[in-house]
C-alpha cells in the first residue's frame, strides 16, 4: 500500500477510473483502518464521541476484519463490501448523535479525499499476487523437480 515505486500519476480520466475501482476493492480493509484513525484524531477533543467510536471499533473488529466466513444473519449471508457499507454508515449516524457534527464531517471528507487520491495514484502492477496462488506455485515447482 504505502510503496513509493507503485505512486504514479495516472495516464488519463479513465485510468484513475480504473485505478480507483481496482484499489478501492483491493484496499478496503486497509482504508477502513484508514479512514477509523482520522476519525479518531478529530474527536481527540470530544470523549463522548470517543467512547462511541471505541464502541463501534469492537463491532468493526468482530463483524468485518476478523472475520474468515461471510456473516449470516437469519439464513442470509452478507458480503464484506454489505458489511462495510452498513458498519460505515452506522458509525457516521453514532457519532453524530454525539454532537460533535463539523468534526466527524471534516474527518470523513479528508479521510474520503486522502483515499481517493491514494486509488488514483497507486498502480495496478502486481496487486493480484495472491499469497496461495505464489505458494502453490511453488509448491507445484517443488514437485516437478526429480528427486534424488
């Protein structure tokens, strides 16, 4: 993510398109983190928006990054992005119950504008190396050499 060699400025309007799919999708789980710091640096000053946020920190820890299986809830299984889409607007309606609403705005649209940016720039280049993928292969090379 944070590769200074993969930070190039995009060809045109449709590769920062297609930069920003790919890596929206590639890097959500790193943005989240992202976008839950910022948040947490602008309510330094704000305990009770503090205290909800650590709360709903729990729900994203338990509900979307230590999860290995998709949620079922009622016999209805929910993707990641599902997920995420809910825990994110749940956690801008909390906290703004919490009256704290220019800095939890400010914090979301610099969080927003950092990501965005970020997805423009970053290549595509070798994102899809997928760790089974490189162990499988090797794996597979180890197999086809003789044994002696």
């Amino acid at each position: 993510m944070f590769d200074r060699e993969s930070l190039t400025l995009p060809h045109g309007f449709f590769d920062a398109i297609s930069r920003l799919k790919t890596n929206l999708v590639y890097f959500r789980a790193n943005y989240a983190i992202a976008v839950l710091a910022i948040l947490f640096l602008s309510l330094i000053y704000h305990p009770t928006s503090l205290l909800v946020l650590a709360v709903l920190v729990v729900f994203w820890i338990f509900l979307y990054f230590l999860r290995d299986e998709p949620l079922v809830v009622s016999n209805h299984q929910f993707d990641d992005r599902t997920v995420m889409i809910c825990l994110s607007v749940l956690t801008v309606v909390m906290l703004l119950f919490t009256h704290a609403t220019a800095n939890i705005l400010g914090a979301v649209l610099t969080a927003a504008v950092l990501v965005l940016v970020h997805a423009a720039v970053r290549r595509r280049d070798n994102l899809f190396l997928d760790e089974e993928a490189v162990a499988a292969s090797e794996y597979s090379g180890l197999m086809s050499y003789p044994s002696s």
